[in-house]
C-alpha cells in the first residue's frame, strides 16, 4: 500500500478536526488554530486544506443544518476518517520514536 505523506499543516489540521470533534468546519478551525498555536492563518487556508486532506481520504465531510446566523447556509462539517486516524496514530508514534533517539544533552544550549 502507498503512504500518503502528510505535511506540518495538514497534520495541524487534522489535528484540530479530531479535537473539535464533530464541530470542525473552517471557521472554527482556524480559531481553535489561533487559540492553541498562536498561529493566524486565513479561512482560505484552512478551507483549502480541509477539501485536500478529503481527497487524500484523511477527513470526510457533510453539510449540517442550515442556521438563521448564517443568513440559512450550511456549514460542511469534517470529520477524521479510519485513514485519518491511522495516519495521526503512526505520526506520533514515529515522532515518539525519533525523540527517544535525540541524545540527553543534544539539544542543550550552551552559555544559557
């Protein structure tokens, strides 16, 4: 089988999917993004991301309900796939793994 290669973002992405839990449609993603990185990132961004991540069958998603706040459009709700989960499961593993291999004074900063 082909692995799919996720990149940083897409894996931050995927991310804030699995945390928002069934909540995950562009808007709140790129504020749960702000809120636990500190990172700005446009709608568009993430938008563009979210739709990538559905063709490489990391997220799926499906229109919820139209909301008055809205002016009655739907939002698309994405959610992490079997594929998804496998693919964050085996990055932190592998990340886990790397870690455990940085020797203790590798990463120290002399003259701090």
């Amino acid at each position: 089988m082909r692995r799919t290669y996720l990149g940083e973002f897409e894996e931050v992405v995927l991310l804030m999917v699995a945390i928002l839990d069934g909540e995950a449609y562009g808007v709140t993603v790129s504020q749960a993004l702000e809120e636990h990185t500190g990172r700005l990132v446009t709608f568009g961004t993430v938008h563009n991301t979210l739709i990538r991540l559905e063709e490489k069958g990391f997220v799926s998603s499906e229109l919820g309900g139209a909301t008055a706040d809205r002016g009655g459009r739907r939002k698309r709700l994405f959610k992490v796939t079997a594929l998804g989960s496998r693919a964050l499961q085996d990055i932190q593993e592998l990340r886990n793994q790397l870690w455990q291999l940085v020797p203790p004074n590798a990463l120290k900063v002399s003259g701090l």
